[in-house]
C-alpha cells in the first residue's frame, strides 16, 4: 500500500486517546449490572460495544478501503483475513475495567493479512500511548522505545495470561508455569494482553507468552515489539501467531524461552 504510515499512525494514536478518555468516563459511572456474557467468564458491557462503534466510525473514514476484524461485531460484516484490515479491541481487560482495577487498554491494529503494518496501543489510566509502524520503530508518547537488553532467562520477568474459559490444555500450561517460576524473577498476569505486549517493547517485560488469543488480543503489541527489536513467533517457532492464537514475544531470551514452553506444550 502506498499509504503514509508514520502519518497514519500519528492520526490513530489521536483516534485511540479519544477512545481511551471515554472509557475513563464511563468508568466513573460504570455499574456492574451493565455486564453481559457472551460465554463462561467471557465479559462484555456497553462500554466496549459503543468504544467500538466510535473506532469503526472514525477509522472508516481514516481509511476507507480497510476491513474490520473486531472483538464486539459491531460491524455486522465478516471480513477476509488475507485483505487489508483494522483490527481492534475497544477495551482490553474487560474484567479488569468492571473491577475497577485500572489496567485496560485500546488496542488498534491495521494489518495486511496476516502482517501488522502499524498499530497503536493507549492506556489510558497511565496516559501512556504506544505506537508502531512497519519499519518506523517503536515508540511510547513518542519517545523512541526497545526491548530489554537481557539474552538469558535467569534474568527475566515475565508475563502470562491465564486461561478463563478454555481448560483443555491446563496441565501442560500449569508444567510450563511451575518450571519458569523456578528460572526466571517471577511471572505477572496483568489482564490485558495488549499492555503485556506493549511492556515487552519498552523493556519492562522481557517476555509475554500466551495460548488462546485472538488477533484483535494482538495485533498492535505484536507489530510493537517487532519494531521495537524483539522477536514474536507461535508456540512452534513460526509466524503463524495471529491467527493461529498462541504467542511468544520477547528480547534475547527467546531461544531459552521457547525450548521451556515447547518441552510441555507438544506433549
């Protein structure tokens, strides 16, 4: 595409403030009786389908010829995974948001199949706004961010996501659980995929890993931590991550890193 991306993604971090100071507000006045399920502990509220609205409204008009993969469906269209889309999560860490515990994130990504091209990660509760290009680096509030310089694994803190309504595969998950809590300084869950990627690209993480996502979970974070020197690869070493929905993004310790997830996983 012929698209000026370090332009575009100027304009999407306005559209993802925009997105982020309205989730703010309709915290203040959230009331849990708004919550719906779409499955087992898989939340929703009106929040995240009218911040999804707001984004379609405005990216739509950003770049017309885009798609839209999205978490909500707001669109009422289904895409074509090999095309150009937008995919978004209007609020990521939905249980978080109706816990009032104030680590959620917008998380807005455009890729060309399954190739992120830019993307845009805002926090709103830490006004921390990270973005990313296809060969236009990494950034936080526009200052220029990398990956942690760490290469082994005994130096590393890492974060995970716990499964919520998919168990088949715990035991597996719970070995690789238990040998890197012996390896590492230690395991965080934060809620929000998005801002677990988004960390890794600034160095505060040196790894994420995580089964069962969807595309929209990483999209802009994968894309981030790419251009913010890091390495993103599935369980099995590929590149099939975004779609595919497991992940490992992370600094040097990748090597090390995937030889302990994958010594479980394949069992």
């Amino acid at each position: 595409m012929t698209t000026d991306l370090a332009a575009l993604t100027r304009n999407i971090n306005t559209i993802a403030r925009e997105a982020g100071a309205f989730l703010l507000q309709e915290r203040s006045k959230f009331q849990c009786d708004a919550i719906e399920y779409k499955g087992l502990n898989n939340l929703v509220s009106y929040v995240d389908k009218e911040t999804e609205k707001k984004l379609v409204e405005q990216l739509s008009q950003l770049l017309p010829e885009a798609g839209f993969i999205t978490e909500e469906g707001t669109t009422g269209q289904v895409a074509d995974p090999s095309a150009l889309n937008w995919i978004i999560d209007p609020l990521d860490g939905t249980a978080n948001f109706i816990h009032d515990l104030p680590v959620f994130s917008v998380s807005i990504g455009l890729a060309q199949g399954s190739t992120p091209i830019a993307g845009v990660i805002f926090d709103p509760n830490r006004n921390e706004c990270f973005s990313a290009w296809q060969g236009g680096g990494a950034y936080c509030n526009d200052e220029r961010i990398t990956v942690s310089p760490a290469t082994q694994l005994g130096e590393s803190l890492i974060a995970t996501g716990f499964p919520y309504y998919t168990f088949e595969k715990m035991q597996p998950y719970l070995q690789i659980l238990e040998s890197l809590m012996q390896q590492t300084h230690g395991l965080r869950r934060m809620g929000s995929a998005a801002i677990d990627l988004a960390y890794v690209a600034a160095g505060r993480f040196e790894a994420f890993y995580e089964y069962n996502l969807n595309s929209w979970d990483m999209a802009a974070g994968v894309l981030l931590v790419r251009e913010a020197g890091g390495i993103v690869t599935d369980f099995a070493g590929g590149d099939e991550f975004l779609f595919r929905g497991d992940v490992i993004a992370s600094c040097g310790i990748h090597p090390e890193l995937i030889r302990v997830i994958r010594q479980y996983w394949g069992k």
